[in-house]
C-alpha cells in the first residue's frame, strides 16, 4: 500500500470528513447561536469606521452621563460624552486582535515545538523544561516587564498573552504528536523511507490539525479576556483608544451614576467569549473521533 493511501486514519476521505463535521456544527442549535454572534461581531469589528454613529473618542461633556436610549447615543454616553456604542464597536476590533495575535503568536512558536518534543525524544526534556520555565511567569508579569521595556500597547498585550499560552500549545501538539506516531500509517512511512521531516509534515502535523483548531478557539477567548485585564490595569491598550477593558476601568468611579457605561462593554465581552467556548466545544465534539464512528 502506498504511503498516501494510509495517511487517513480514520478510512475517510478528507473531503467527506469535513462534511461530516460540517453537518454536526450545524445540528446544533449553540454552535449555530454561536456563530452568528461572531460573525456579527466580526462584522461589527470590521467596518467599525463606517457602522458606528460617532468617533469613539469624540467629547461631548454637555451630553455626559447619557442614559441609553438617549437621542443620538443608543447605548447612552460616558462621563466625557463618548458614545458607548462607537466605543464598544472599536473596543471589539481591539479585542479580536489582540485575541487573533496572541493566538497566532503561539501557535507559530508553540506548535513546531510541541511537533518536535512529540517525535523527537532527544530534545523533549530540553522543551519540557522551556515550557516549565515560561509556565513560572503569569502573563501578567510578562506583560508588566513588556510595558516597562516597551512601554503599554495593544501589541505587547498580545505578545504577552501569546507567550503566556505558548506551554499549553506546546503540551498539546507534544500528546497528539506522541498519539499518532504510535500509530500504523507513521510506520509505514517511515518502513517507506521517508524522512522525519516529510512524516512530521505530510503525515502527523495534517491528522494534528483538528487539535490545533480546537486549541486555537479555545485560547481565543482566553485571550480576549486577557486583553480586558491588562487594559483595566492600564497596561493593554491606552486611552483614549478605545478598549473594553478600558471602557469598564474608566467607568467603575461612575458605576452608581451611570451603570450602563459599565453594563454594557460588559455584556460584550462576556458575549464574545461565551461565543468563541460554545463554538469551540462545539467544534471538539464535531472532531472528537469517536463521534466520527457513530
């Protein structure tokens, strides 16, 4: 049998795989409530400059503390007369970001690591213990030594967040790797003569794919939050750009005289990052293999 016949493991072509998966998202009613509301959010986030009805950072102090509803502003003003919605909407494109980049940022270092401590054993240990070593530093310390270095920014909360989620990755990608090389299709490519780095490319990291998607929705929420954090503590995103966590520390002083300044960025994150999780639990049992069987 040749070498390509054998790299599906489950005796599926690729194609029909995906159908498959494709129509279990779909039979679930969350995964689809979550999908909408991402890609609402998607929408928002990218044509932010032209959806909303204001500059995020313009002033209007003789319309500060308006209540929702307010003519003008649906969603009401802050304390210097900012819309609440222009700003959410471009707090959003922050958000997804900030989220896109960290997530990115670790996978592009995390998973030739995890690859590489998965099949090879010589240098697993060394891995191993990089990945113990940046597991001793909360992202939140990383991003304090990044802002005193750097100064506070939008991409150094990112790189941040991303080195932070780095091990998890790397711990990832090492057990699948170690899984699928005990498996009969990576032995007979390597009793074929092919090289590791073919086996590593054409044959472990395709099967692997479906974990590193799974990861990859699962740390996008983490790090959205994340971003929230540091920007609360005023080491994320800086005024007056507009930023979720921003717009929650601007308005926790004001929380008694104008609750919806805090409510309502609020509500979006807590609505975007329980729409990633649905969607990405929702996307682990679409790809479990044992569901693939039934």
């Amino acid at each position: 049998m040749a070498v390509a016949d054998v790299t599906v493991t489950a005796g599926t072509p690729l194609s029909s795989r995906r159908r498959k998966v494709v129509k279990r998202i779909l039979r679930n009613p969350l995964a689809i409530a979550g999908l909408v509301v991402l890609l609402i959010a998607v929408v928002v986030a990218v044509f932010a400059p032209w959806l909303a009805p204001h500059e995020p950072t313009d002033t209007h102090l003789d319309e500060a503390f308006g209540p929702p509803g307010t003519p003008g502003y649906l969603l009401g003003t802050d304390d210097l007369g900012r819309d609440v919605l222009a700003r959410i909407m471009f707090g959003l494109r922050a958000s997804l970001h900030v989220g896109l980049l960290a997530v990115a940022t670790s996978l592009v270092v995390g998973v030739p690591l995890g690859l590489m401590a998965g099949y090879f054993r010589a240098v697993d240990a060394l891995i191993s213990r990089f990945t113990d070593l940046v597991l001793a530093f909360p992202f939140l310390i990383l991003a304090v030594g990044l802002a005193a270095i750097r100064g506070a920014s939008l991409g150094n909360a990112a790189i941040a967040i991303g080195i932070a989620q780095i091990p998890g990755v790397i711990r990832i990608v090492r057990s699948e790797t170690l899984r699928l090389k005990s498996l009969d299709f990576v032995a007979a490519a390597i009793v074929e003569g092919a090289g590791d780095l073919w086996v590593l490319g054409r044959h472990i990291l395709p099967n692997a794919a479906s974990v590193v998607i799974v990861q990859a929705t699962v740390a996008i929420p983490a790090a959205i939050l994340g971003e929230a954090v540091l920007s609360f503590l005023g080491l994320g995103i800086q005024p007056p750009a507009p930023s979720l966590g921003t717009m929650l520390s601007d308005a926790q002083q004001f929380a008694t005289r104008a609750p919806w300044a805090a409510v309502m960025p609020g509500l979006a994150i807590m609505l975007l990052v329980l729409a990633f999780n649905i969607v990405g639990d929702s996307l682990r049992d679409a790809l479990d293999p044992k569901a693939s069987r039934r």
